[in-house]
C-alpha cells in the first residue's frame, strides 16, 4: 500500500494519490460534495464532483458522520487559496469505518466535558497544533543541551526521599523497605551525575502533590533539568538564557504554521534574545511595592506578584538570590548576605509566571547537614547525597524548566490543562 501522506502533497501535484484518515468536516454545494480530509500531518479539502466519480463514493461522501475513518483518491492541485496550499480533485472514496454523533462537533463544548473526552479532543486542530509544538519544544531541549556536550542522564522516579519540601509528596509503600514518593525533580541525581559526567540533564515526569487549584499546576509534569559541576549562579544564568533563546527562536522558525493555527501573537516571542534582564529578589520587592503590591520582604511571589513583575519587561525576566528561607534545603547561600540563596527564577512575559527554578548548590558537607536538619529531613535518606559533599566536591549548579509551562506560554495557553496530551490534577486523573 502507498504511504502518501497530506505533509507529502507538494510532491505530487497533478498525480493521482490515495490518502487516508478521517472525515475532519464537510460540506455540500449541487453536485458538489466538499470533504475535508486530516490525517495527522494536515488537512486538504476534496473537491467530489458528481460526473467524476463513482456513485457510491458520491453518496458517502454525502452520508458519513465526522471522524468516519476513509481513504480517499484524487489528483493532486495546487490551490493557493486552500489551507496548507493544496486541494484533491476527488476520483474515489472508501469507507474504513463509518461512524455518527462524533461527541465533539465544531460548536463551543464546556472545557469539563472536553477534558472527560480528552481522549478524542486531541483530535481537534488545536490541539494537534499544540502537541507538534510540544514535540518541537522537547527536540529543541534535547537538542541543545545535546549539542553542547551534555550527557543525559535518566533519573528514578520511585524515590526515597523528597527534594522539594514534604508538603507536596506522593506516597506509596515500596515491599518491605517502606514508603517510597515519586519524585518531585530529579535533581539530586542529577548533582551525582555532574559529579560523574561533568555535564548531564535529565528530562522526564515529576509529581508533585499540589493541593491548589491552578492554572499553573499539574500533579505530573514534564521537566528538564542540567546540572553543571564547576559552575556557578551567574554561570546557570548564562546557560538558562542561552537555552531559553534557543528554545523559543527554534520553535518559532519551525512552528510557524501551528503557531498561527492558535491564533498567537509572536512578537513579544520573537524578542526572547539574549542578555535577559537580571535582578534581585531585592530589586524585584522594589517593583511590587512601586506597583502599590503589599509584600512583605521574605516571603515568596504568589502568581500574581509574579504578573506584576514581570510586565515591566518585554522578555523572561531572571530574578536572581531569594531569601533562603523560603527556598529548597540544598541551595548555596550568598556569601555576601547569608540570609540569601544564591537562587534564580525565570519569569515568562504575558503573566505565564515562573518557567525555570535553579541555584548553585550547596557544596560543603557540614553546612548541608545543618540545612537537612533545619528543614526537619531524614539525614539517613540523603546519606547517598551527602557522599557527594565527601567525595571529591566542587561548586555545582543547575536548573529546572518546567515543560508544561513552556508549552503554555508559548502557545499561549491559558492553563496548563492542553498543554500535555492527558493532564493530571487535583480533581481530574481521567482519561
Ligand atoms: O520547584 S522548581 O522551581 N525547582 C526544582 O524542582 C529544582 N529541583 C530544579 C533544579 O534546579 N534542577 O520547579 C522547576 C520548574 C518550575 O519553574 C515550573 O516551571 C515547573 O518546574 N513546575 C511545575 N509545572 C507544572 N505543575 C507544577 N505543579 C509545577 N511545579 C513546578
């Protein structure tokens, strides 16, 4: 069988092709039966006109319920007018399977009772838009981090311990060793890999218990994480602005199509070019309280603060050495301000809020011990780690860029709930 497919169209024109998929829409004018065709590489429309073709075909063409399954042969045309360029002058069409009352028609839906048939919706044109841009934006990450020398490292996901705090843990009993928790970030791995390979990443599923109800939150999420042994904060800044430049700017060379299909405004995209502006934790306070924010210094910015902040630049904006207090167990603290992590954020533009947590780590075995005890955390579970801090330590850094929200953000999504193909959250982990 010929593997023709609507991407391959360009080869083709005035050759007769058979394509298959499913019956995306039509729509009927005399003796003309119009029926759009997607196959998952895109849409053309076939033009069946009643003198061409076989009467059956003519009649199906009339009679076949949206999401039928069919296999259509024509000649190929180009049509300047017709979306992605091209038109099929319908010869033939077969039935694979006939199907009626299609649940998701293209009138508006409520998002619940999308979201219970997610396993259908991800058939509608945005949300294939979306999903190729996911893809892209995973390659562009493996990529990059590929192509400059790291090595990626996988990481588990059934753990012993907690790395962001115990509050948002899932739990599990693990045969007779006890509880295990699925991982929240697989960072610490991957500080004992930098120490190995000198520069890895991981990237794959993290959990996180999250009890709010958000638009910014999934309980499973996608993350990618490099950690760099020999380097510092402002070096992990580099490398996140880097990464972040090439990352959007790949995406909107190689997306342009899906982009437009969801109806984004890349211009403020297009300036995701490096320097990124960088400032303080300090220095971003200024800006909530200049914005009439009642903040208190020391606390950590709520999503809103976030909005604030980051409106006053037209690009991701790194906020760089928080108070320690309210950031993770085994971050460095600023040798200038000790009441500091030497930590950075990275906040999108357009109220996306944060998309990167990163920070020089820790690297001194005493003080790392004072700081597991502080946050009340079981010394014996992090001895592994802490071999890491006896062992031939160095200054050591690294990130975390959350997928979901990068995919969000670029596509410019308003929840996280499409921007990975069977969301989990607090009230929903169906289908
Ligand atoms: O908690 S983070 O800020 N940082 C870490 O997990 C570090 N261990 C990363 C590292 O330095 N290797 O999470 C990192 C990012 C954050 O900026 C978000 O983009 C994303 O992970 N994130 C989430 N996305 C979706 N849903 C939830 N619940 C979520 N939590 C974090």
């Amino acid at each position: 069988m010929q593997n023709i497919h609507i991407s391959d169209l360009k080869d083709y024109v005035r050759e007769e092709v058979t394509l298959r998929g499913w019956l995306f829409n039509k729509r009927s004018s005399g003796k003309i039966r119009f029926v759009i065709l997607r196959d998952g590489t895109g849409y053309v429309q076939c033009v069946y006109f009643k003198p061409n073709v076989p009467e059956d075909a003519f009649e199906a063409a009339d009679r076949l319920g949206q999401e039928s399954s069919i296999e259509v042969t024509g000649i190929v045309k180009a049509e300047p007018r017709a979306p992605g360029g091209y038109e099929l002058d319908a010869r033939d069409l077969k039935v694979i399977h006939e199907t009626h009352d299609y649940p998701i028609t293209p009138k508006e839906h409520g998002i619940e009772f999308l979201l219970d048939h997610r396993h259908l919706w991800l058939r509608s044109k945005k949300q294939v838009a979306i999903m190729k841009v996911r893809h892209r934006i995973v390659k562009a990450i493996r990529d990059f981090f590929d192509n400059k020398g790291f090595t990626l490292l996988d990481t588990p996901i059934l753990t012993p311990n907690a790395v962001e705090g115990t509050s948002t843990l899932f739990e599990t009993e693990y045969f007779d060793l006890g509880k295990a928790y699925l991982t929240q970030s697989g960072q610490l791995y991957a500080e004992a890999g930098a120490l190995a390979l000198g520069k890895v990443y991981t990237f794959g599923p993290t959990f996180r218990a999250e009890k709010s109800k958000t638009r910014r939150h999934l309980t499973e999420f996608w993350m990618v994480e490099p950690e760099v042994a020999f380097a510092d904060l402002n070096d992990d800044m580099d490398l996140a602005e880097e990464f972040l430049e090439y990352v959007v700017q790949t995406v909107l060379k190689d997306r342009e199509e899906e982009l437009k299909i969801l109806e984004r405004d890349i211009s403020k995209l297009a300036q995701v070019k490096r320097p990124l502006p960088r400032i303080s934790y300090d220095e971003a306070v200024e800006i909530l309280k200049k914005n009439g924010v009642d903040f208190q210094w020391g606390e950590d910015f709520g999503g809103a603060d976030e909005t604030v902040i980051s409106n006053q630049f037209e690009k991701p904006v790194m906020v760089h050495r928080y108070p320690a207090e309210v950031k993770a167990f085994y971050m460095k603290r600023d040798p200038e301000n000790p009441k500091l992590a030497l930590a950075v954020d990275v906040l999108a533009p357009e109220g996306y809020g944060e998309i990167i947590g990163g920070s020089e780590r820790e690297d001194d075995l005493n003080v790392l011990l004072k700081r597991i005890e502080e946050h009340k955390l079981p010394q014996e579970a992090f001895e592994w780690y802490l071999d890491l801090r006896r062992y031939g330590s160095v200054p050591h850094a690294g990130f975390g860029l959350g997928l979901e929200r990068t995919v969000s953000w670029i596509c410019g999504l308003d929840h996280l709930r499409e921007a990975i193909p069977f969301p989990r959250m607090i009230y929903r982990n169906t289908p």
